[in-house]
C-alpha cells in the first residue's frame, strides 16, 4: 500500500460487500453466527480492498501470585485487590484469586491447593490462620510470602499493616470527647487478630478515662452487613438506660449494618447514637449520614504488597524485611455528635 493511499475503513468493507458494519465485525472477531455465503462475501471485499485487521499480542506473563483474601464481597478487599493487579499487570504477572469467605479450613485448604499451580509467590490479606499455622507453611515449602493486616515476627515473612491498636484508640479518644462513655465495639471474627487489637485500643482510651467496655457490649458477629443488624439490634433491645450511645464497627460494612438496625428502630444517627467505621470504603462518605471511620490507605498497601513481593521473587530484596506500618487517619464525617442523654458508667 503506497505512502499516501487511504487505508479502507470496517464502513468502506461493509459497503462493498453490501452489509451492515455489524456483520463485519462480526466476521472480523468470529464472536457470532454468521452464514457461510456472507462470511465469503464479507472476506472477499476485506481481500480487495485489503483491508488490515488490528493483530493484537497476547501478554506474556512470566510469574503468577496468588491472593488469598477473607471475603471478596468486602469492598475494602476490592480496593486493595486493585493496587496489587495494577502493579502486576506493570510487570507482566499473572494474579489467581482465592476467597475463603471468612472460613479457617476453607483458608488452609486453598492455600495448599495453590501449591498445586505454578505459583511464585503469595499474598495473604488479612489471613485467619494462627501465626503458627502461616509460619510452619512459609518453612516448609519455601513460597516467598506477603502477609497484610498482620505482624508475623519472623524474618522470611514481610507484613503490610497499619496499627488496629492506635486507631481504634483515637477512635475512642473521638468518641470520649464528644462526652459518650457507653460505647459498644461490634467485634466482628472474635478469633481475628485484628478484631482484638482493635479492641485493646478502644480499652485503653476508656481506661485511661475511668471507663470500662462492657463484654456484653462487644458482641462478635460475622463481619458484614446482616452480623453487624443483628449484633446492633441486640444491643438496641436492651433497656434506654442500658444501651451504649455509641458504636465502634469493626470494619466499614458492619457500620452499616448498623446504621440500617438503628433506623429499624426507629433512631436517629448521631442525635441518638453515634457510628464509628474502619476502612474508609468507598461508600462510607456516601452513606446515611457520611460515616466516621478509620481510614486505610487500601490501594497502595496492595501496590506495595506487589512491590515487595516482586523484589522477593527476583531476589532483588532480602528477606527480613520486618513489618511496613502505614498511616490510619481517623476521618470525622457526620454519623458521630455529642451525646444527649446521660451516661452511666
């Protein structure tokens, strides 16, 4: 095709063969039913006006890493997931997802089954297995291991995580200043690591300011939406006088379970009962009202899990990389006010 002639177009093709532009996409990518005597008409008019189809190159991936999270209905897993694809697919590496949906022996048998592909490498977010249990399979089979939300003290296994303990405790801090002193925290996996440091810092700000957390008011539930309803609801059942006025979630989504419990019966957020989130989830500044909640800078943690792990693989990094703590600002939205009813401690 000289310099200057004008390359024909999908349109020009479908009017010499006398079809519709659909026809002959439909021919180009073979992704319809299309009859034979069409295909050939089709084909005939490509070959004379010599008309090009686009080759695309498949990508060529050389390392697959397999994630295995806890629940991937959870949008805060969604937004981490996002950070750790964007910086493989950078570098040509193949991601296989795994989901326990919150089940420990669901966990272990993936993380086993994983074994059976050609995996280079793992990142677990996240992960319900005892620092044991992820320990003995990091030595005994030698896979370079990232773990997230979690502070594994040993020196082939780097974690990502930021400090439960902390947040929770200028959570609570929040929480005190704006006079609550019945504050429930709905726990979420009652064996979570997480889950029980985030409670060690909400009882150390109550502590610190003559408080006690009530164990009736720290229910255990499963962590999303329909556990935190109904973990919320029991403590709304509970008399005027013996409910908190104030609730630290776990995570994002059993805020908003209970946000929705608290209008079921027929209260109001925060002028009756103020809500405290974890994650800072896309939707959290969207719901009713905005929530506060402990952000978690979700995207470059999974970024730099891949990050980390890619230098393991390659051996461009040593192995004790200790753990990475990042930042978990506390963002006061309008889900938490200051408290109008008297409290008892």
């Amino acid at each position: 095709m000289g310099k200057d002639t004008v390359r024909p177009k999908l349109l020009d093709v479908a009017r010499h063969a006398q079809v519709s532009p659909a026809t002959v996409s439909r021919v180009i990518h073979n992704n319809a039913p299309v009859r034979e005597k069409v295909r050939a008409r089709v084909l005939a008019s490509m070959s004379a006006l010599g008309y090009e189809t686009k080759q695309f190159k498949p990508v060529a991936f050389h390392n697959v890493v397999a994630v295995l999270i806890p629940d991937l209905l959870n949008p805060y897993f969604a937004e981490m997931l996002r950070g750790i694809q964007d910086q493989a697919a950078s570098n040509g590496m193949m991601i296989l997802l795994l989901d326990s949906a919150e089940d420990v022996q669901r966990e272990e048998q993936l993380l086993r089954l994983s074994l059976t592909k050609p995996i280079d490498g793992i990142i677990l977010a996240a992960a319900r297995l005892s620092d044991a249990d992820l320990i003995s399979f990091r030595e005994q089979h030698g896979v370079p291991m990232i773990v997230l939300n979690r502070n594994i003290t040993h020196p082939a296994i780097p974690c990502i995580l930021v400090d439960f303990e902390n947040a929770t405790y200028r959570a609570a801090r929040h929480l005190l200043s704006l006079n609550h002193t019945r504050i429930a925290y709905l726990a979420g996996p009652a064996a979570s690591e997480a889950s029980q440091r985030r409670r060690r810092g909400i009882e150390t700000a109550l502590k610190e300011a003559g408080v006690v957390l009530r164990d009736e008011w720290c229910p255990a539930s499963f962590p999303n939406v329909s556990g935190a309803f109904q973990a919320m609801s029991a403590l709304l059942a509970l008399p005027e006088a013996e409910r908190p006025t104030a609730a630290l979630a776990y995570n994002d989504i059993m805020a908003l379970g209970a946000l929705h419990a608290i209008r079921v019966h027929r209260l109001r957020v925060p002028e009756d009962i103020s809500v405290v989130g974890f994650d800072d989830i896309a939707m959290a500044a969207h719901a009713n009202p905005p929530l506060t909640t402990i952000a978690q800078p979700k995207y470059r943690m999974g970024k730099l899990a891949m990050q980390m792990l890619e230098q393991m693989i390659t051996r461009q990094a040593l192995l004790g990389a200790g753990y990475t703590l990042l930042e978990s600002p506390l963002i006061v939205r309008e889900s938490t006010a200051p408290c109008n009813v008297g409290n008892e401690r």
